[in-house]
C-alpha cells in the first residue's frame, strides 16, 4: 500500500511540474524580483538612511579599511608584519608590486566606496518627500566617505582616475589617471562640502557616524 501511495504521490509531482512548464511560455524570461537599482531604490528617507549605511559599511571589508590599509601604515616605521601574507611584508618594505593581491583588492574596495558615494550624491537631492536636515547631513557624509577614499588612494597609488557624479550619469568610466594634487584636491572639496552639511554631534542613535570635526585625524570608523 505503502509503495503503491508513493507511485501515485511521484506521478502527481511529474504532472504538475509538466503543466506548470507548459504554462510557461519562457520559463527564463522572468522580472527579476528581490534586488534593488537605481530605478527602483532612492524612494524615501530610509533609502537614503540605508544607502547611506552601506557606503560606511565599505569600511569594514577586511580588504580595506577594517584590515590592509595598517599594511601601508607600517613602512613609517619599524613594525614587522609576521603571518603568512608575503604581500603584507613586501608592502612594509616598500617593495610590492602590482601582482600581489593587497595591491588590487585595495583598489576595487576604494572604487567601491566611491561608486556608492556617487550614487548617493546623484539620488538623494531627487528623493521627494524627507526630512531636510537629514537630506543635508546624508549628503556631508556621501562627500565625506568619498573624500576619503580619494585621499586614501592618492596616499597608496598616487595618480588614480577621478569618477565622479557626471561620470556616472554621462556612463563614461573609461578615464585616464589624473595627478596627485587633482585627487587631493577634490578629496579637499568633499572634506569643505561635508564640513557645511554635517552637524557637530549626534545622539546616541547615530553615534559613528562622521560629524563635523574629526580629531587626530580619524576616521568615521573609530569615533
């Protein structure tokens, strides 16, 4: 009886999957559901809160912020970076090259930083019904988060390519390098642009994220 249930309930399972393939036309062209764009997301004030959050949240990639760059720190001084990283060590003795896997994946992990701060400098001003105070400070830190990151790469690299807004909506991204004083100096623009949006202090609810001064020049990681 057993054996013969199963034979019924298999045969049922092979129908209804042959009549829903059947009702699918083209069962690979379906709409894409689950994942937010640029033409779907920058709704409202918790996107912007949110998409804000994700740009700081580039800072905790270990192969970024949260762990390499100390790597770039170390040829200042004497410390020796032990452990099975030969990167790290040809890092701290100013002999890397571009193979080695520290040298890309800072890079990606900065241009990532970047390409999320764009997006929200081109969003957030068209996002039609927020909270003004929290457009404007949302705004400080885009320019912030993205300042910094140019700044960080002109420190590792010296000249990199500049992408900023325009790129973006002119979709242009195949661009040469430009000097380490034009980095630098629109890493400055950013830092002037978030000294006017952002507020001084926060509350304990957003307590971390960058103000309008930071001191001994840290980051908004470790306030």
């Amino acid at each position: 009886m057993k054996l013969r249930n199963n034979i019924i309930l298999g045969s049922l399972v092979v129908v209804t999957a042959a009549v829903v393939a059947g009702c699918i036309k083209h069962p690979l062209d379906q709409v894409q559901s689950g994942q937010y764009n640029t033409g779907n997301y920058w709704r409202n004030q918790a996107d912007v809160i949110a998409g804000i959050n994700g740009i700081y949240n580039v800072l905790y990639t270990e192969d970024w912020i949260g762990h390499h760059i100390y790597v770039f720190d170390d040829q200042s001084d004497d410390i020796y970076v032990a452990g099975d990283h030969p990167d790290f060590k040809a890092v701290g003795v100013f002999n890397a090259d571009a193979t080695q896997q520290i040298i890309g994946v800072t890079w990606s992990f900065a241009y990532e930083q970047i390409a999320r701060a764009n997006n929200a400098l081109i969003y957030i001003p068209k996002v039609p019904v927020m909270d003004d105070a929290i457009r404007q400070r949302s705004l400080g830190e885009a320019h912030f988060l993205r300042g910094y990151a140019y700044f960080v790469l002109s420190e590792i690299y010296g000249e990199v390519p500049i992408i900023t807004e325009k790129n973006v909506t002119d979709v242009n991204y195949n661009v040469a390098k430009s000097s380490v004083d034009s980095v630098r100096a629109l890493a400055e623009a950013d830092f002037l642009a978030a000294a006017s949006m952002l507020p001084e202090t926060y509350q304990d609810a957003d307590r971390g994220r960058v103000p309008q001064g930071l001191h001994g020049g840290c980051c908004a990681s470790c306030i």
